[in-house]
C-alpha cells in the first residue's frame, strides 16, 4: 500500500491509482472539503484501489497502520509552520518519523517536497539515524499539484525533495482504541462548574460550556492532549430519569484515546466538588 499525506483535491492520488491498478493507495487529509472532492474523484472514476480518511497524519499513522504494512508514505507540500512558536504542529519530527519507520516496509519510502527551506532543512535534522538513507535535492516543478500551482503562479522556481529510505527499524505500537465510559451524577450544577486548564495525568482545557434549561442538557467545549494529540470536542450532561449523564457528545469525530476518557472522568470530579488535576492560574 501506498499513502498520500495532505492529498489536496486528490488529483496526484487519483493519477496514481489510474496508473498502476494492481496497487492499493490510501489518501490521508485532515480538510472535509479536501476529502469530499477526493471521493468525487473516486467515485465518478469508480476506482476501487483507492482508499481515503479524514484525520490528523500521525493520529492515522500511530492507529490505522500495522507495522511494516505501507510501501511508500508521500506528502507533497505539508505545511511548513513557518513561525517558531508553531513549530511544534509541523509533520515529520523525529517522533513522527520513528512513527513512519515502523510502519513502513522493509526498505520502504517516503518522498516529502517543499517549497519552504526552512522546513526541508528543519525536517532533515529530525531524520533519526541508523533508521534512513537520506537524499536531498532542489528539484523543478513536476507534481502538476493545486499548491505546486500556487506556488508557481507566486513566482517560485526551486522545490526541495527529501528522499528518506527505510534502513533500520524502529519500535513503534499500534494504539488501540479505548473503551469510553459514561458517568452517572445525582445531581449537577452548570453555573457552578469551574471553567479552565487542567494539568494531570493530562493537559485537559475546558473552554466554555452552553445550558438548555428546557432540554436539562449542557454542552462542555473541549480541548484534550496527550503526547502530540490535541482533541477539540464537546462534552455532554443531560438529565434523565433523575439521573444527570455525562458522557462524549455523538458524532463529534474523536479518537477515543485515554486522555478523552480522562476529560470525562475530570468533569465529573468537578462536578462533585472533588477535582484530581491541578487548575492553571
């Protein structure tokens, strides 16, 4: 299997899978509109070696992969990040790479162009050693990509390719989905509970929190991380059978990992009174 990191429309995808039939191609991009034009593509070609998800590169990497399953990983133009403060959400730090080697067959592949040196440059150095052969090179247009376009129409000439090459193997598990549990409280106060950041077990943000007195429901806004996973979702109360039940609000598109579970557990123990996280000032 091939992958496709950051596909944009999808056409460099649906090219490749047209081209080479006996091969299966997985497309990974985090935009809902990028996605959706990807499956138009798809479907109006009735291509059946094609696969497409939408999530975050290396939440899909660390759980959708077994080890040495993929052939070749490309990303054509990721983004860069160019600020300093941002350059913790760039893709391909050593810890994402370790993740990649893993899952990458043996003298598996992975192309990676920019238009942006300072990210080819950054990118370089997070390369592991004794896990790669690197090659690195200034390339001309040649991808016939949306951004490639962009970037050629803004008067950019010079690409930058880094050309990794699987030597080594690094550990790397899968991780498994968790079971999330639901809390039942006797009672609960939406005007008493205590907005903010808290840091525990893990880093978790409650932002803001709106209540239907009618509905007797409440929607808690947020923000969990764990390693360099960060979750936006909502939380829910809603009062039934004389019962408030606290649980993950459907449909919010989650990876039902630990600091999920521990987002929930948090609000309860708020909403009792007895919170086990300290609160950032």
């Amino acid at each position: 299997m091939e992958v496709e990191i950051g596909f944009g429309n999808g056409e460099r995808l649906v090219r490749q899978a047209q081209r080479k039939p006996e091969f299966n191609y997985l497309g990974i991009d985090i935009s809902w509109p990028s996605v959706r034009r990807a499956l138009r593509k798809v479907g109006v070609l009735g291509l059946k070696n094609v696969l497409i998800v939408q999530a975050g590169a290396e939440p899909a990497l660390k759980r959708l992969f077994e080890p040495e399953s993929i052939t070749k990983i490309t990303a054509l133009f990721p983004r860069p990040w160019p600020a300093r403060q941002h350059e913790k959400y760039r893709l391909f730090s050593t810890s994402c790479l370790e993740v990649v080697n893993n899952r990458l067959a043996s003298k598996g592949e992975v192309e990676i162009v920019t238009d942006f040196k300072p990210y080819a440059d950054w990118v370089e150095k997070q390369v592991p050693g004794k896990r790669f052969d690197l090659a690195c090179q200034v390339i001309p247009a040649g991808q016939q990509t949306k951004y490639e376009r962009k970037w050629l129409n803004e008067g950019c000439m010079d690409f930058y390719r880094l050309f990794l090459t699987k030597t080594g193997h690094a550990p790397s598990p899968v991780w498994e989905d968790f079971d999330l549990k639901l809390h039942l409280l006797d009672d609960f106060d939406p005007d008493g509970f205590p907005l903010g950041e808290y840091n525990g077990k893990f880093f978790v943000s409650f932002k803001e929190m709106f209540f239907d007195p009618a509905k007797q429901k409440a929607l808690l806004r947020t923000i969990s991380v764990e390693d360099d996973l960060r979750q936006s979702y909502w939380l829910e109360f809603s009062r039934k059978d004389g019962k408030w039940r606290l649980r993950l609000t459907p449909g919010c598109g989650v990876l039902p990992v630990a600091s999920v579970q521990w987002s929930l557990d948090l609000a309860r123990d708020l909403a009792l009174g007895s919170p086990a996280a300290d609160k950032k000032s």
